[in-house]
C-alpha cells in the first residue's frame, strides 16, 4: 500500500474522490455504474478515481456478484470501503477520565484505554499519555498495513476549533490551552480539537444509529448539559465564534434556580447531574417519614432513577419536573432544526426508560404542528467521544 502522505495532496482532497468514498461508505457495497448515478460522475472519471482508491486502499473489490447483472452485461464487480486501510486516534478529556481508542475507517472502535484524571492532572500529563497512546497505536497498525491519518481530541468546555486552543474548560481547571499545537509538536500528525459534545453528534451521524439521518441532534446530560447538531449539506454545526450547542444554558425558567454560567433558570441549572440531586435531597429531607437510601455524598441521579422506578414518590417527582423541562428545550430546537433524530447521551435520566417516556411526552406537548423525528440513544455509550474526535479527523483527512 502506498502512503498517501507522498501523494499530492490536493489530489486526496479533490471533491470527486472524498465523493467516492463517501458513496460506497454510506451505500456499499456499489458497483461502478451505480457510483456513476449515485454522484453523477461519468464512467471515465468513476474508473479512474476507484483506481486510485484501490491502489491506495481505501476500497476493496468483492468481484462479480452472481445474480445480479446490469443490463445484458456480466455481473457487476461491487466496491466497499476497506477498514483497515487506515485509521484515526480518538481522545476524549472528560471530568475524571482520559478516554482513549483508535478508530477505523467503518467506524469500527479498536484499542481502548482509560486513565483516571481531576482537576490536578496537569496538561503536560495528558499530552503525554494521549502522545504514548499515539505511537503504541501506530506501531501495531503499521505492522498490520494500517496507516494512521491524525488525532481527534475532544475537550469539554469552550473549545476555538479553528486553532485548537481549549478556551475555558471549567472541571479541568484549564485556560487558554493550546491542545492542537502541543500534540503537533510531539506527532507532527493532523490534529483536530473540538468540543467533546459536538463530536459526538459527528460519530453518531456518521458511525451510529443515526447513520445516514441527515439530520440529528444528540443531546448529552451528566455533570452538564450540551448538544451537538449535524444539518443536512452542512454537517457539524459550529457557530460563528465556535460556540453552538451550549443548550445547557439557554434560559428555561426565568428567575430560576442559579447557574454556574452565573445566570438564573439555565436548562443546566434544572437538569444537570447537580441540580437533579440537589433537588431531590431537598424535598426528600422535607418530606414526612423520608429515609434517604444512601449518604448524601453519594446520591446520584442513576440511583434516583432506580427509586423512581421502584415507586419512590419524591424520585418521580423530581424526574417528571426535569423531563418537562427537558422537553421545552428539545421542543424549541425541533420547531427551530426540524431534526430527523433527536438521540440521548449520557446518565440514566437521559437512557432510562423510566424517564424517557416524560421526556417524550413533554417534548411532543411543546413542538408545533406534528414532529415526524425519532428519538433513540447514542450508540457508542461510553466511548462517544472517542468516535466523534476520531471521526473528525478521518472526516477531514479523508472523507
């Protein structure tokens, strides 16, 4: 196999060829002919760019398929994308995890490693462990003839993608880090930074349940409170300044409880992993004849949901009144979006369906005219971000 960084790159990044991988991706196995309707090429231009692809790798011939004929001819010889032609690294620098995990071109999650992290871990630590993780990669999948194309990192927080620089992510404690240029540095590989939530949304619309759709919104609930639009001719949704999908804190109540973003009635501030406890531990404590079923410290939403689910009164309460208010916030983006998908990432609130027929049921009662979208949940659960970032750099370097 050829190593397509000796090849001319504005060649690799001609539209007609990303056009044919993209087809047989998301409709192969093809044969010639149908590449020429599906993107109106010609055969000459179809013939030549699948050469390239089959040289290079990228695509794989099944041969003749029998049964199956186009017009008088022999049977056509169908194309589909070869996975292990090559691959990206994805990581994912969460609350308390460095997540990390190498991604094929099918979308197919590989090595994986996990590293415990908070808010004392320094930033050269991080680098150096997704660096380490990079080069272990490497060398196993060159072995193997896979190349790796680049790394994807997903940042929780305000994230300036065009320049790789983490703005602000508050957990973390960071400022201003510029995360694209220190892994450059190290790899002198492509290097993408981008918000962790936003790539998720990318990997499930290329990779997930939502493949294909067009059209997605995938909402994350934990800690906080994001989501990530994928629109049809325009893909990922950035923003003008890098900032779209902060859904989290858009206003819901007005007067609300307080925010950390320091406003009041935040979506965040009504739903988040915190604000759901905070609620619940205060009603249960006020409320006759309550036990709480663990210490404080250690109430979680997901032991919420298993309450609820049980009968606890206070823990449906609470969960319904979060799910109304989920459902305005959902309701806006689908009158605004109109999305195929609405797809759920995250903690129980979001999954469980003890709460996700509230949420359903809130968002329908607030959506005008009659909504034609489905929701379902993320598919890579806890490796969602590691797909999305590493998505990101096989979309930009390849697709």
């Amino acid at each position: 196999m050829r190593d397509l960084s000796v090849r001319n790159q504005s060649e690799m990044k001609d539209s007609n060829i990303r056009q044919i991988i993209r087809t047989v991706l998301q409709q192969g196995p093809v044969s010639r002919s149908e590449l020429c309707r599906l993107t109106g090429l010609t055969p000459p231009a179809v013939s030549g760019l699948t050469k390239i692809l089959l040289e290079d790798g990228i695509l794989t011939e099944l041969g003749p398929v029998n049964g199956k004929r186009e017009g008088a001819g022999r049977p056509p010889s169908l194309l589909k994308v070869a996975g292990k032609s090559h691959a990206a690294i994805g990581v994912e620098i969460g609350v308390s995890r460095l997540r990390m995990g190498t991604v094929n071109l099918l979308g197919k999650l590989l090595d994986t490693e996990v590293v415990e992290i908070s808010s004392k871990t320094t930033v050269d630590d991080v680098i150096h462990r997704s660096v380490a993780f990079y080069r272990r990669q490497e060398a196993k999948l060159a072995a193997q003839g896979t190349r790796i194309v680049g790394i994807g990192v997903a940042v929780t927080g305000l994230v300036d993608t065009d320049s790789g620089i983490s703005r602000f992510a508050p957990n973390l404690g960071w400022r201003n880090v510029n995360v694209k240029d220190l892994l450059v540095q190290q790899l002198g590989s492509p290097v993408i930074v981008d918000n962790n939530v936003r790539l998720m949304a990318l990997g499930e619309e290329w990779f997930g349940r939502a493949r294909n759709s067009g059209s997605i919104i995938l909402v994350q609930v934990g800690y906080g409170v994001g989501c990530g639009i994928v629109l049809p001719k325009l893909g990922l949704l950035q923003g003008s300044f890098n900032g779209a999908g902060e859904f989290g804190h858009c206003t819901i109540l007005p007067g609300g409880p307080m925010c950390s973003c320091g406003k009041r009635g935040c979506l965040e501030a009504l739903i988040s992993e915190r604000a759901i406890v905070g609620t619940y531990l205060q009603r249960s404590l006020s409320a006759p004849n309550s036990a709480l079923p663990v210490p404080p410290e250690n109430l979680t939403v997901n032991i919420i949901v298993r309450l609820a689910a049980d009968g606890d009164e206070v823990a449906q309460s609470v969960l319904r009144e979060a799910a109304a208010f989920l459902g305005i916030g959902l309701a806006n983006l689908v009158n605004i979006i109109q999305p195929t998908q609405i797809v759920f990432s995250g903690n129980a609130f979001a999954l469980s369906p003890t709460t996700r027929g509230w949420i359903e049921e809130s968002t329908y009662a607030h959506c005008f005219d009659q909504p034609k979208f489905k929701f379902s949940n993320a598919t890579f659960r806890n490796y969602q971000g590691v797909v999305g970032a590493a998505t990101a750099i096989l979309e930009k370097e390849l697709l």
